[in-house]
C-alpha cells in the first residue's frame, strides 16, 4: 500500500512538473527572443559546415565543382540568416551585458566576491584597453 501510494505521488509530482511548472519558463521569452535564438543555433550551425566543407576540401575530399557548389549554397543560406536577424533587430539595451564582464556572474558577484563563478580571474576594469601610438615611448 505504501508502495502505491509513493508511486503515485512521483508520478502526480512529474506531471505537475512538466506540465504546470514548465511552460512557464518557456513563456518568460518573448516571440523575438527565441527567433533570434533560433537564428543564431542556425547559424551557428552553417559556420561549422563551412568550416567542414573547407576541411574535406584540403584533404582532398571535394573536386573542385563540389566545393564551390557547397561554398555557395552555405553562403546563401548564411546570407539569409543574417538578412533575418538583421529585420527582427537587436535585444534591448538593458538585456545586453556590460562590455569585459561575465553576463553568467554579474549579479552573483556582489554576493560572492570579485571572482567569476566559472573559475576566471578576477576582473579589475571593464574598460578596453587603449591602443599606443607607434613610435611613441611614454
């Protein structure tokens, strides 16, 4: 009787999960947020087919007609994504972290001190730094 009744409290709590609980972390992105997502997995996606089809070329995979054939079907399709992306436009300035600083560990950092979560050093300015002119000792 126990048995059961553990069975079924797991099963009515894994139900509860994913259908209560998850869609609501699916709906906190809004239509434009996960189309640019999807944008850029695809064209995170033709960049590594690029990378492979010049890969088989210089190991003498490809004929020559093969890879220019390839070359520019990747292109277009890149070309495309991009021309995408460029009409949905580009995140809000609020969602875009600061330049030279972990958009994972800004917050967490005023609580847990100056280094990244991610085991990185820790950060002493998120300014640039400025290119010298050459010839100019100081």
């Amino acid at each position: 009787m126990l048995l059961v009744v553990a069975c079924g409290s797991l099963a009515i709590a894994t139900l509860l999960y994913v259908f209560w609980v998850t869609p609501e972390l699916v709906a906190a992105k809004s239509h434009q947020e996960r189309e640019r997502e999807f944008l850029q997995e695809r064209k995170e996606v033709v960049y590594e087919n690029l990378r492979d089809l010049q890969m088989e070329y210089h190991m003498g995979k490809l004929s020559d007609q093969d890879y220019s054939q390839l070359k520019v079907h990747y292109q277009e399709q890149l070309a495309l994504l991009l021309y995408q992306a460029e009409q949905i436009g580009e995140p809000a300035p609020a969602a875009l972290p600061l330049p030279g600083r972990c958009p994972r560990c800004v917050p967490a950092r005023r609580r847990a001190g100056p280094r990244c979560r991610g085991g990185a050093a820790p950060r002493t300015s998120a300014r640039l730094p400025v290119p010298r002119p050459a010839g100019r000792h100081t």
